[in-house]
C-alpha cells in the first residue's frame, strides 16, 4: 500500500471527500457499509453490490464462532461472497454480551489477518450506552491497552487497523481517549456512538461527542462512526468529519415493516404511497409489499432502506463537492426538531469548520435565518474585518444593503460617487448588511461578500445581530474615524446608530425616495464635517 492511505480531495465545513486505500481498490468517502452477517445474511450481498455499495462489514468473532480456524482458508472475501471492501468488526459487544473469554485480545487479532480482511478493528471494549463513568473509564483503559497489544502483534501491512476511541457520553473520557489513541500508529480511528443516543435522536449530545472526538484525532486519517444508519443522522455526522459509518439498521428496521424516508421511519402499514422513485419502489405499491411472504417483504424493504441511507449519503457528497453543505444540513435539520436544535448549536464549532471551508466558492451563499450567522463564511469575514484591514480615514460612511452585487454597484452607491469631488477622499464607505455586518467597499466584490442572496432584508423582523454592533465599535475604537455617517432606510439602522453613537459621533441621513435628495443630504454633511 502506499505511503498516504487517505487522501482528501476536497472539504466543506468539518466533512470531506476522501480516497481510502485499502488492498481491495479504494474507497470513496464518506462511505456507508452495510452490516453483513456472515452466517445469516438474508438480503443477497449482490443485490447490495447492485445499489452501489462498494465496502461493507462483517463480524469477525461471529465468523470466528461458526467457521472456526477453517476461515482462513477461504478468506473473509469468500465467506461472504464480496469482492469490494471489507471492514471487519472484532465483535467487543458480543464478546462482552456472551462473557466469551476464549476470545482475546491477541486471538481476534491474528484471527481478522488470517482472514484477509481489508480494514480490521481491534478487540476493543465499548462502552455501551448505559454506562456509568467508572465503567466507561474503565473501557477507556481496556481499549487502550488491547490498542497497544494489537498493533504490537499486527504482522500483514496491507490490511488497516482501526483504533475505537471510547468514552460514551462522557466527554472528558471522550477526549482522553482521543489523544491516547492518536498517538498510537492506526490508520482509521473509530467513535462509538451508543445506540440510545442516535435512537431518542439526541443529535445535539453526538454532534459534541463527535466534535470532541474530531478536535483530538489527526485530520489526515479517517474517522469511522459505529452504527449510524439513519438518513438524519448521515449528513450530520458527515457534516462533523466522520468519513465512514456502518449499520445494520436497514435490515432492522425492515424487520420490523419499518420503511426508511429522507426524514425517517414510517410503519409500510401506513404508506398508501411510496414517496421513492427507487427499483423497488417503482415495481411495488405499499399494498403489494404486506401481501408478501414475511421474509420476502423483509428483504424487498431492506434493500429500499439501503437506497434511502446511500441517496443520504450522496446527496451529502455533492454538497461537499459543491461548498453548499451548510445548507444542505440546515435544510435537513428543518426534518426534525431535534436536529434543527442540533444545527442551531453547531455555532460552537464554527471556528472548526472555518478550516474545512474554501475561501471561494462557484455558487452564491444563502441567509434564510439568523441561525446562519453560524456560517464559517460570516465568521471568515468577521476575522477579515477585525484583523486584515486598516482604515485611515476620517469619516465612515456607512450605505444601506442592496439587492446589487456586488454592492458597490447599488444605484446610491454608484450616485454618490458619481460626483468627482475632493469631499470623498477622506470617506470611508462602508455597507450595513444584515446577513454579514460591515463591508468595506474595497472588499465588496470578493466572495463571498459578491456573491450571496439573502431573505434577510431591511424592515424583515430580523434585526442587526450583537455582533456587528460590536465589530464595529471595535473598528471605531481602533481607527482614527472623528465620525460616522449613517444613511439609513428605517428604525433597524437607528438602534444601531444609537449603540455606535457612544463612541463616535454619529449622523443619520434618512434614505429619501428621491436619489438625488438623499445624495444632496449626504453632500451636506461632508460639507459640514470639512
Ligand atoms: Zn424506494
């Protein structure tokens, strides 16, 4: 295998489209792998092949429990009649579930390379969802150390090692176990997510479980997250930099007549339509499918399930691809209360996902709501503002937002400036923008501040945010403005002259319906200030 087994094409916000490579082909990520049993698969490896699937996993103890040493001979790939990527699980949940102590560390190990597996996972110990600390930091310590003995007994190079970091929902323990794993030699890290948190939709506690585990992993290796197989969870998760999940649960809920949707489950008792232009869907009506045979139906609904879980995932790759993944998730989160709360918190990350965000983009930046202002392109500018840029004028003067892009191209701008006077040399001319705050004139015709579309406009109920109030008091605190003048279009641009009035003197010109008036009244305050 070569040096750089993963390699990131391209990012937006935390998430990435990476290449894996791993001694069956690469593998793009994010990728989704399906839970395969090894023994009592029902839906036929080929059909999920068919869907697109080109990695999956598999449990190695479960495997190790019903072919014995015999396995190795045939080979994992075999076993389960795949030739793409397969990942394997150690089994750590049923080892712990059965008390199997025949099963170790080292065991397990040599087990998974004698099978050929293409990604391995160690023999680690989960730590479950209704864990109490002194558990949880007990499967901290045992992760750890069986982390050490494997790599320590690894022989093949050509099959990668996962690392599971532990810790439930313990952050602290989270990121303990983050840093520790980190320096250990594992080519994918993994997060275990407990179950209970995904199935009540806590997607607020897995978007910091995540983020705590990210902030503490290298970036130049993927992350796996264990069992996220719900279609509201992928763009999330995907959202927050995890490269790879698995699940098993599109044959669960199949199981279960549960039909997956882009938002969720509905029971197929309820369907009268399929709201799904899938294979399977196109062939059957909802009614068709509960005439069937139970394990029929299990596995024709299992299949649509895979569909809904990979159009997640690839919907969310194009978003990555196109730099729109933040509204791709915000129009997502608007799926569920939860995960609107979710999305509403990721302000905390922002400064992470700055990192991850292209500094220019092809398409236009949307503002629907204040919950926007999260957006690492607002924040990129923010800094811009604080940091890049020096003003030596004397007089801010300070436009209203228009609908012209880039602004300095607005009809009052492009008036004001029309007149070649000496009176404008020592103005500052600014715009008041509701979705970004101040934007200097010099700075208006770069992205994305030349490119955004925003619903938020002057008289909406969305007032000037607290942040740009403060952004440009600091601008006035650290530059030599002797005064400020505000052309203002209503009562939003008073308040805000209001709050800089304290720091300096600040004029209000009031936005005329006439152009030329409102120019003239701006003229006869500079004359005035000269
Ligand atoms: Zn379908």
């Amino acid at each position: 295998l070569p040096s750089e087994i993963f390699e990131v094409k391209s990012t937006d916000l935390a998430g990435r489209i990476g290449r894996l490579q791993t001694k069956s082909g690469v593998l793009e990520t994010p990728a989704l792998l399906p839970v395969i049993h090894p023994v009592r698969q029902t839906v036929p490896i080929s059909e999920i092949s068919k869907l697109g699937f080109k990695a999956v996993i598999t449990n190695a103890y479960l495997t190790l429990k019903n072919y014995g040493d015999s396995a190795s001979i045939k080979g994992i790939h075999r076993i389960i009649d795949f030739d793409g990527v397969i990942m394997t699980d150690s089994g750590g949940y049923q080892v712990l579930e059965y008390g199997d102590l025949d099963v170790t560390i080292e065991k397990m190990a040599k087990f998974q390379e004698s099978i050929s597996t293409d990604i391995a996972v160690i023999l680690d110990k989960p730590t479950g969802s209704k864990a109490n600390k002194s558990f949880a930091k007990e499967t901290v310590k045992a992760t750890l150390k069986a982390a050490k003995e494997t790599l320590s007994l690894a022989n093949r190079k050509d099959i990668l090692w996962t690392g599971p970091v532990q810790g439930g929902v313990f952050l602290d323990l989270i990121r303990q176990s983050a840093k520790k794993t980190s320096t250990l030699d594992f080519d994918i890290f993994a997060l275990g997510s407990p179950t209970e948190v995904m199935e009540t939709y806590n997607f607020q506690i897995l978007s910091s479980m995540i983020m705590t585990a990210k902030k503490n992993l290298p970036l130049n290796k993927p992350l796996h997250l264990f069992g996220a197989g719900h279609p509201l969870t992928i763009p999330l998760a995907i959202a927050l930099g995890c490269d790879m999940f698995d699940s098993a649960s599109y044959i669960l809920f199949a199981r279960d007549d549960r039909y997956l949707t882009d938002a969720g489950t509905v029971r197929l008792k309820d369907l009268r339509y399929f709201p799904c232009i899938c294979r399977i869907c196109l062939s059957h009506t909802p009614k068709e499918l509960l005439t069937l045979e139970k394990e029929e139906r299990t596995n024709i609904l299992a299949l649509h399930n895979l569909h809904v879980l990979l159009k997640a995932v690839t919907e969310s790759k194009e978003a990555i691809h196109e730099g729109r993944l933040w509204e791709h998730l915000g129009a997502k989160a608007r799926c569920h209360p939860r995960l609107w709360n979710a999305f509403l918190s990721l302000g905390k990350y922002t400064d992470f996902f700055e990192e991850g965000s292209l500094q220019s983009k092809s398409k236009a930046v949307f503002f629907y709501g204040p919950e926007d202002f999260s957006r690492p392109e607002v924040l990129r500018h923010r800094k811009k503002l604080m940091d890049n840029l020096t003003f030596t004028k004397k007089i801010l003067l300070i436009l209203p937002e228009d609908e012209m892009r880039p602004l300095y191209k607005s009809p009052l701008c492009l008036a004001l400036t029309a007149k070649k006077t000496e009176l404008l040399e020592n103005v500052q001319i600014c715009f008041l923008s509701l979705s970004f705050g101040l934007i200097p004139i010099e700075v208006s015709d770069v992205f994305p501040l030349s490119q955004y579309e925003s619903s938020l406009k002057p008289n909406t109920t969305v007032d000037f945010q607290h942040f740009m109030v403060e952004d440009v008091i600091k601008i006035l605190e650290k530059s030599k403005f002797s005064n400020v003048i505000l052309v203002a279009s209503n009562t939003q641009h008073r308040t805000f002259a209001s709050k800089i009035r304290k720091t300096v003197p600040t004029r209000l010109v009031k936005v005329d319906r006439s152009m030329s008036k409102t120019v003239n009244n701006i003229y006869e305050i500079l004359q005035d200030l000269d």
